[in-house]
C-alpha cells in the first residue's frame, strides 16, 4: 500500500480531528464559556471526523483478514456517523447534557482509540511510523 490521494486526505482530516477535538472541549469547560469558539471549533471537528470517516470506506488493504477489502476498522464508519448524529439530535432537543456526553465519547472513541489501532504495526500507519520513520520494526 501506498500513499494515495485518499488516504492522505484522511490522514489529513484524522490527525486535524484529533487535535481540534480537545479545543472545542475545552471552550464550554472551565469558568469562561465560549460559545462562539466551542461552536466554530465543533464544526470544524465535525466537518474532520465526517472526512475522515467517508474517505475511510474507500480506503481497502488486502493484506489484513477483510472481506472485499474492508478491515474490522471499518465497521467503525457507521458507528461514528450514527454518533454524530446522536449528538446534534440531542443538541436539537436541547438535552446539552446527552450532546456534551456523546461528544467526548465520540472524541474518545473515534479519535484516539481508533487513532491508536491505526498505528499497530501491521497497518500501513503502523509500518510507516514504526518501521520507516523510527527505524523500531
């Protein structure tokens, strides 16, 4: 596998998501809320975390156990899509509690736990920065 145009775009859209997640927490926590700080950062996590996820079902290695192409990762594309969609559904409602909840959960899950099984040495991330960047594989 190869550096394509898709999966730098999702490495792209992945890598922005994880760092602008815990910025758009961070604007409705503490004793300064910032509304206008937490909401343009949401949607720009938002717009990441979608990017990332769409531009993830196009992405196939055949190496790993699959079927047609799709790894076990993959089956968290829906799982993400059906989060956020859960959150902004509660945020209509008004139910901020169920929106702030999901969302960390999201973050949580979608970024750094999926973030982390990216970077197994078997996966292409995983041989690019344990093999070729760091020399360790």
């Amino acid at each position: 596998m190869h550096l394509t145009p898709v999966i730098a775009i999702h490495l792209a859209a992945a890598l922005s998501a994880v760092v602008l997640g815990p910025f758009a927490l961070w604007a409705r926590l503490g004793r300064i809320v910032r509304p206008r700080w937490h909401r343009a950062l949401g949607y720009a996590w938002t717009t990441c975390i979608v990017a990332a996820a769409v531009s993830a079902m196009f992405i196939r290695d055949e190496r790993l156990p699959n079927i047609a192409g799709f790894t076990p990762i993959h089956l968290l594309v829906p799982v993400t899509l059906l989060a956020l969609y859960r959150a902004f559904a509660a945020l209509a409602r008004a139910d901020i509690v169920t929106h702030r909840r999901s969302m960390q959960r999201l973050y949580i899950f979608a970024c750094l736990l999926t973030g982390s099984l990216t970077l197994l040495p078997e996966r292409y991330l995983g041989q690019l920065v344990w093999g070729d960047w760091l020399g360790w594989l």
